[in-house]
C-alpha cells in the first residue's frame, strides 16, 4: 500500500527569525497623484530601492479578475497543475526555482509577456476559454506596464534626465523582454512548532530587470534588507503596489540606486498570493551608465548587453550577487 504523505519541510531552506520581524513602518509611501512625487521616488530609490505606491491607475476589476483565475489554478490537483509545467524558465513551477538547485515553500507560474506561451495549458485546467485567461493576463500586465513607465518617467525628471523616457521606451519597445509571475505560497502549519526559525517561500534575492511591480493579498512574507543589514518585514496591502529597484537601474544609475535585496516567508495560517511584473530592456540593450548622471564619474561597470546579463544570471544560484560579475576591477 502506498501511503501519501504531505511533503516533508526539512529539505526547505530555513532562516533565524530576526529581532526587528515585526511589522517596519518606514517604507516609502508615494502617492502617484501628488506632484511632489518625483523627488520622494528619487529618494527613495537611493535609500531603499524600493517603495510603496498609492493612487495608482490600475483599474481594481484587473486586479480581482486576475487573481480570481490564479487562485482557481492553485486550487486545481497538482497532477492537472503539472500539465503547464515544469517551468523551464516559463510555465509552472513547483518549489522549485531556477535551474540551480534552489528550493522555496513556493508554486507559481512565470511567463513571458510577449509571447503566447502556454495559455492553452492554463484554459484547459480551469476550464476556461484560452482567451479569458489571456485576457486577464494581458488587462493586468497592460495596466501595471503603463504604471512603471509613469514611475519611470518620474524618476528620470526627478534625476534631471532628458529625454524623460529613457528608461521608459525600454519597457514600451515591442521587444522589451519582461516578465510576469504569479506565486502562490501555501500555507505551512509545521511552521508553528519552529520558535526561533522561520521556513523561506522565496531566497532572498535582486531582480535583474529593470523595475518590479508587486501586487500581494493580505498576506504578509515579505522582507527587505535594509542598508544596515537588518532584515524587515513589509506589511502587506493588497490595494497597493510595491516597487523594487532591479539590477539593471542600478548599473544604468551608477549605482545611485542600489537594487533591492528581498525575500519572502512562509506563513503557518495564510496563503500568500503575489504577482509581479518584471520591466526588462530588449535583449540587444546595451546595459550602462546614463551619461548625464556621471557627471565626470567613472562607470562601475563594464559595459554589457541585456542578453548576456540574463545569460550570466541563469547560471547564478538565487542569492548570488549577479552585478559582482560585471564590475569594473579598481586599478591600484
Ligand atoms: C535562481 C534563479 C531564478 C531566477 C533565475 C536565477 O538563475 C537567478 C535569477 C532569478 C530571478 C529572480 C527574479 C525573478 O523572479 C526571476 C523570474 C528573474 O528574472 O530572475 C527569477 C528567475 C527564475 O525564477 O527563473
Ligand atoms: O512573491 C513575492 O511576494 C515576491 C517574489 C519575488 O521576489 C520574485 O518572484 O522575484
Ligand atoms: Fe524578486
């Protein structure tokens, strides 16, 4: 007789629970609609590379629908789940991430947004008409596209930076090379006996695109790492959108703007539902410092392509320092 059990947690990564893991109320707020706006992002691009958005213009029925169909999908039997994946990179993964050999208490789905994928393979799992969920897909993504450009090109006058979108073409060039993921992390209840420890959903990580747009339920999980080398926990707000400084504005800032190190915790009661749109460049993009920002500066960096970024990327385990690759050696 073969018995089932719930897979075990002791192969799943573990971090020791921090002083500071309450709630951290310092996070930049920045609301869209205030025309001061553009110099708090600034700032806080280069004290936190990362922030939280509010009045934005994502219609609320994107958000609902798009979530309403990625709970429909998690809640299916992984065996109908698995038919989408495994993820290599896009389709549907299961604790799996990356080709590395890293592990997280984590399913998702990672998409390409300008290609067709597998929708087919999604529709048929929910029973769905392949064009519903494209749709929500698309509505949200288009939606949440044209926020990190507005963001964008705030943050380029804000840095004095004309023309004023480019950072912004990148992400509006039909061959931009971005993507998208939904990540459902379910709920652990072994987690409850660990006092000390805490279980990792997603390693702590950069994102190398350009900019990430995260949208979660009301689940908390998700910690940044602060300057100081204090991790803090980000309090969760599904009516907003949290933005992440990726590699790639580092390198194009000078590293003015440092991105983001983060991570996301288990939850012994709630599941946690997020997704996140990644900006990237075109993969022929040549990845360097804006010359109006260096200002007789050298740049950091030797100069690199999107294409070979990614490359060099997927060879790297989550919690590498991808950028290290790419620096320039001081000369003594
Ligand atoms: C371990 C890995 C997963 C990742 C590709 C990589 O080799 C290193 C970067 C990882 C990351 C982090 C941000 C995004 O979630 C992601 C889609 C990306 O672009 O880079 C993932 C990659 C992935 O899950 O495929
Ligand atoms: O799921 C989350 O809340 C964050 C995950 C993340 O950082 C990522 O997918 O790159
Ligand atoms: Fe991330």
């Amino acid at each position: 007789m073969v018995v089932l059990t719930k897979p075990g947690i002791d192969h799943f990564p573990i971090v020791k629970n921090c002083k500071l893991s309450s709630f951290f109320n310092g996070v930049p707020l920045i609301d869209l609609s205030k025309p001061n706006s553009k110099n708090l992002i600034v700032k806080a691009c280069e004290e936190f590379g990362f922030f939280k958005v509010i009045n934005h213009s994502v219609p609320t029925e994107f958000i609902t629908k798009l979530e309403s169909e990625a709970i429909k999908f998690f809640s299916s039997p992984l065996s109908e789940k698995q038919k989408a994946g495994p993820a290599d990179p896009f389709g549907y993964g299961n604790k799996k991430i990356g080709p590395n050999g890293d592990v997280g208490w984590v399913e998702y789905i990672l998409l390409s947004t300008n290609s067709e994928f597998n929708y087919h393979k999604f529709a048929s799992i929910l029973g769905v008409n392949p064009e519903t969920i494209r749709a929500a897909v698309n509505d949200y993504v288009s939606a949440v596209k044209k926020m990190a450009c507005e963001i964008l090109e705030m943050l380029a006058e804000g840095l004095n930076i004309h023309p004023r979108n480019v950072f912004s073409k990148l992400l509006m060039d039909e061959k931009s090379d971005s993507v998208f993921r939904l990540n459902h992390y379910p709920p652990c209840p072994e987690i409850q006996q660990f006092s000390d420890n805490n279980l990792i959903g997603f390693g702590e990580h950069t994102d190398p695109q350009i900019i990430s747009v995260l949208r979660s339920n009301n689940t908390s999980g998700l910690q940044i790492l602060l300057k100081n080398g204090h991790w803090i926990s980000v309090p969760p707000d599904p009516n907003s959108f949290f933005i992440n400084v990726g590699d790639s504005l580092q390198v194009m800032t000078n590293g003015r703007f440092k991105s983001v190190r983060h991570r996301v915790l288990a939850n012994s009661v709630k599941s946690r539902l997020s997704m996140i749109y990644f900006g990237g460049p075109p993969l022929s993009e040549k990845i360097a410092p804006l010359a109006s920002l260096m200002e007789g500066e050298e740049s950091l960096y030797e100069e690199f392509t999107w294409f070979e970024y990614k490359k060099s990327a997927y060879k790297t385990r989550l919690a590498d320092n991808r950028l290290v690759l790419f620096e320039k050696v001081a000369a003594s």
